[in-house]
C-alpha cells in the first residue's frame, strides 16, 4: 500500500488542480481573447531550446498579436498541473507523463508525436557500483522522477525481468535532486532520460544498465496542448506545430552548428551534446498505431501497478488534426 500512495500522489493532486482550473477558467485571459501564450520547456535539448533562444516563437505568435511566456520545468508531471490549473498552453514531454495526465482528466490533447525515444532513458549505475545485471537491482535504491518517461521505463524494465517492485527501494527524486544522491552514492542507480544519460557516462564514468535499445522499447516524447487553447485558438496551435517543426529540421540538418548552439546555451561540453543528438531524434508526425500500441501498453501497466486510478483509452488523447495538416502542407 505504501508503494501505491507514493504513486498515487502526483495523479491526486492533478486531479485537485483540474477542479480549480475548471473554477478559474477564465484567468488571465485563458479564453477568448489570449493575448499570451505559456510554453512549458525541460532541460532535455529539445527543439524548443534552439527555438526560444532565436526568438522563432515570438516572431510567429507576434504576427497573431499574442506574446510569449517561458515556463521551466524539471519533469513532465509538473507540466500537467500546468495545464490543469490553466497556467500552460503548450510543451513538449515524454510518454509517461501524458498517461498520468489522461488518467487524472487533464483538459489536454497530444498533438504530434515528436521524437522515438529509443534511446532516451535509460538505467544508470556508478561503474563501482558491483551492478552488472538488471537482478542486482534487487534490494537496491533506484532514484526516478515519479511519473515521468524513467518512471515508466523502470517498471517497465523491472516486469521484463520478473521483479515486483517490491523488491527494490524506489526513491522519488527530480533530476535536480538525483544528480547529488547519485553521483555520491546516496543511491544505488537512476532511471534517467537525457541529457542527465549523457551527463553522467561522460562527465562521471556512470555505465548505462540497460536502455531502450536493450529492451526494445520506445519512449516517445509528444507535443501537447491545453484543450481550451485548441477550441478558442487552432491559428495558436498550428503555429505552434509549424515553428517546432522548423526547430527540429534545423536540429537534424546543422549538427555541428547544433552543438555548438547547446553547448552554449545549456553550457553543456561539446562530446555531451554529440552524444545527447546521437541518442535523440526530432521531428513532427502524426501519432500512429505504432505509437499507440506502445502507449496502451505503458498504460495497462501503470493501471495493474495501482500508478493510474483508472484504465484509459491511450487513443483518446490524440488530436492528429494539425499535425496531419503540417504535413501535407496546408
């Protein structure tokens, strides 16, 4: 039971914040006439970097006479109480939050599906550690992010391998938080997403215990948006999808220019930054069936583990609309 409160309360307080965003809705603007647009940004190295610090968003949203707000976050669940209480229109996150997102009733909508995430998370270990296979988690602390794309990624690696959660120690830790209890073995290992991967393999000799690739599983990263923000505003939607678009195309075609812009902009090293565009890939798509099935998986675990209060249709939260028109061009 404890294990189960522990999960359950990130999704509680998701579901407090929708009951007050649904008595404040009309805040600061967040219907009809918005004149200021939230976009919520982690420290991943997502195109939404190399669009804030050239300015792409504000150049677009000013043509609809809208400014722009920044919001950082350290994982993908805050967001959502973002979104919830009506305080954020857009962002880019990982799988594991949008099902915690949905479960709860977050007002919201997947709107393109942005990256595969093969790569993305992973389970680290101090290469002193004695930690060579994923059973010698057992009995060990694991720092995660609860709710986060590690979240799921860690019971997702602890079913394929027959352990009940149980079994090992799962401390709940934003990645602000984890660094520290990791690097001075605080912890026993870290179910992380990069750049922290990353971060630690180069900076700190950290070795990877299994990733996506090992377990062929993909994480997925979505762009979302407020559900009020797509009935009153699509125009806000659509440019949004465009400038993103635009930003990851640069990503993928100008890598050198591309690390050397994040090395700066996040002061990351160089290699770092190589090694973080080389476990990720950007890009705007409609979300498949492919990506569903993934999702629907993700979902029915976290609902067999007490995480979710309730089964969902994973497919319920997609809005395909803008994403399928980007790509055809119109």
């Amino acid at each position: 039971m404890k294990l189960r409160f522990r999960l359950f309360s990130a999704l509680v307080l998701l579901g407090l914040l929708v009951v007050l965003a649904g008595c404040s809705s009309n805040a600061e603007g967040n219907e009809g006439s918005q004149s200021t647009v939230r976009i919520g940004i982690q420290q991943s190295l997502s195109p939404l970097w190399i669009a804030k610090e050239n300015g792409w968003f504000e150049e677009a949203f000013k043509e609809l006479g809208v400014e722009v707000e920044w919001v950082e976050f350290q994982s993908g669940p805050p967001q959502f109480e973002g979104i919830a209480a009506g305080k954020l229109d857009f962002t880019d996150v990982g799988n594991t939050p949008v099902i915690g997102g949905q479960a709860a009733d977050v007002p919201f909508k997947e709107i393109a599906v942005t990256a595969d995430g093969m790569l993305a998370n992973a389970i680290l270990v101090n290469g002193d550690s004695g930690i060579k296979t994923v059973e010698d988690l057992k009995g060990k602390k694991i720092a995660v992010a609860k709710g986060s794309s590690a979240f799921g990624f860690l019971y997702q690696v602890l079913k394929k391998y027959n352990i009940d959660p149980s079994e090992v120690e799962i401390i709940q830790l934003q990645p602000d938080e984890a660094t520290p209890a990791f690097e001075n073995g605080s912890v026993d290992a870290w179910s992380i997403w990069e750049p922290f991967i990353s971060i630690q393999t180069i900076r700190n000799d950290a070795e990877i215990l299994i990733n996506g690739k090992e377990m062929n599983l993909s994480s997925p990263s979505f762009a979302v948006a407020r559900q009020g923000i797509i009935d009153e505003h699509p125009e806000f939607v659509s440019t949004f999808l465009e400038v993103y678009a635009r930003a990851a195309e640069w990503r993928t075609d100008n890598k050198e220019e591309a690390i050397e812009f994040f090395s700066k902009a996040r002061e990351l090293e160089p290699e770092v930054v190589e090694s973080v565009l080389n476990n990720t890939n950007y890009f705007v798509s409609p979300i498949t069936d492919e990506f569903n099935a993934g999702q629907q998986k993700v979902a029915d675990l976290l609902f067999e583990l007490g995480a979710i209060e309730k089964s969902i249709d994973t497919s319920k939260a997609y809005d395909n609309e803008f994403a399928e028109k980007l790509q055809k061009g119109e």
